[in-house]
C-alpha cells in the first residue's frame, strides 16, 4: 500500500522543513504549501489523507482555509498546529472543522500519535489492492478477478467450480 499522504500548510521555512523531514523518516508522503492560499488549492485537488494546518499564514488564514476545506464537503482530517492558545482559538478552530488543535511549542512524538491516530480511523491510504488478475477495492468492499488462464487466482475458482458441480 502507499504511504499516508499528509498536506502540511506551514510558513516557517525551519519548522516546516523540520517538520515534513521527519514526517517522511516516519514513512508518510509529505506536502509543503508556505501560504494559505497555496495550502487550500492543495487541499482541494483532495489528494491529501491528513491535513497539518497553521493559523497565523499569508495570504488566507488558517480558519479561513478550513472553513473553505468544509464547505467543499471535504472531510480529509485536519489538524491545526498553532501558536494561538486562547480558548477562544482553539474553539473557532473546531467548531470550523478541524478535528484537533495542537499549540506550539509541541512535542513532535505526539504530534506523529496523533497523526497516525487519525490515519487508523480513516482506513487504508490506497482504495485499491491489486495481486496478479484479483482486484480488492477496500472504500467500496467489492473485488474483481480476471479469468485468464495462468491467473493466481483461477485455480482456486477451477477448484471451487469443480466441487459444486461434482455436488450436484
């Protein structure tokens, strides 16, 4: 399967570089967008499975790209990661749409916790498994198998055939 993929939308260049190294030593695939408007068209093309989201960015906010997140009915994780730790922030935060709220300074070890705590419940990164000529789509919980000859999967269904004719 492929690794998670995490949009992390972040304009410090030092914690954004620290930050996305790590979380690819970590095995995930990660993302940068520097600015809010940058980070927003990123998280539309919808490609991302958890989304790391500052506040205080240039050009659209951190509140103002997770309400436009949700109201393109996308509803990809997102964790804000700010400096703002007023109660007040950290409500607007979530009663916006974001699933967690973590202020800085924060532990990076948590930080990855929860990542991966996120990614468990949302299911598998790759929607589709594929092995020789049998398919398994996992969003959907359909598979699909090719009947060729010389298929991994075609003994098993001679066999299966085989043993309901003979119980006939």
């Amino acid at each position: 399967m492929s690794a998670a993929r995490i949009l992390l939308i972040e304009d410090e260049p030092a914690l954004a570089r620290g930050l996305s190294d790590t979380l690819r030593a970590r095995g995930f695939d990660v993302e940068v967008a520097g600015d809010g408007e940058r980070g927003l068209e990123a998280a539309l093309r919808g490609h991302a499975d958890l989304i790391l989201l500052d506040l205080m960015l240039p050009k659209v906010n951190g509140y103002e790209v997770c309400r436009a997140i949700r109201q393109q009915g996308i509803d990809t994780p997102i964790l804000m990661l700010t400096a703002k730790s007023q109660e007040q922030d950290v409500i607007l935060g979530l009663n916006l749409g974001a699933d967690d709220y973590i202020t800085k300074p924060f532990r990076v070890g948590e930080l990855i916790a929860r990542a991966q705590a996120f990614l468990r419940r949302r299911g598998p990164t790759a929607s589709v498994v594929q092995f020789g000529d049998c398919e398994i789509d996992l969003r959907s919980r359909t598979t699909s198998i090719s009947l060729r000859r010389n298929s991994p999967c075609s003994p098993t269904l001679s066999r299966a055939r085989a043993a309901r004719s003979r119980a006939m």
